[in-house]
C-alpha cells in the first residue's frame, strides 16, 4: 500500500472534535443516558446505576480552552471550564 508505515500498538490517548463527539453519542445521550429514561427504567443501563459501564480507562470530558475550538467563556460571560462525563478509574 502506498504510504503506509508499521506502527507499535499500546495505549494512547485519542482526541475527538467536539463536533464529532456530539455525532457520535447525541443520540446515546438523548436516549440511554437520559435521566427521565433511567428513572422510568426504560434505558438499558437503568439497571446498572452505581456500576461501571465503560471501561475503565476510558474518560469522556469537554475542554472548551483546547484547540481547535478555544473558547474561554460561555454564551453568559462565565470562564469555561473542563467538564468529565465519564472518568477512567
């Protein structure tokens, strides 16, 4: 294959626009991670609260002071900040 290269595997860290993240798990969270639907026990989790369901090195978290999309404060004026979703453990 043209321009291919060998690389080594292992653990590395993978970054997501958030645009790409906000496709990739809007519906996830409108859905199975909504609270009215977990409370309702209609999600598939409802039955998991308290236990872990990601692996568990995996963190989901929005930074809005890295690039590309810097963006120090919010639409009221407030300094963002890091937000976690979901923390590796």
């Amino acid at each position: 294959m043209e321009n291919s290269a060998k690389i080594n595997s292992g653990t590395i860290p993978v970054f997501f626009t958030p645009k790409a993240v906000r496709k990739a798990i809007a519906k996830l969270w409108k859905t199975v991670f909504f609270g009215q639907t977990i409370v309702q026990k209609a999600s598939p989790i409802a039955n998991k609260v308290g236990k872990n369901i990601f692996d568990h090195r995996f963190t989901l978290f929005e930074d809005l002071n890295l690039e590309p999309d810097y963006c120090p404060f919010d639409d009221e004026d407030m300094p963002t900040m890091v937000r976690t979703f979901i923390e590796a453990i």
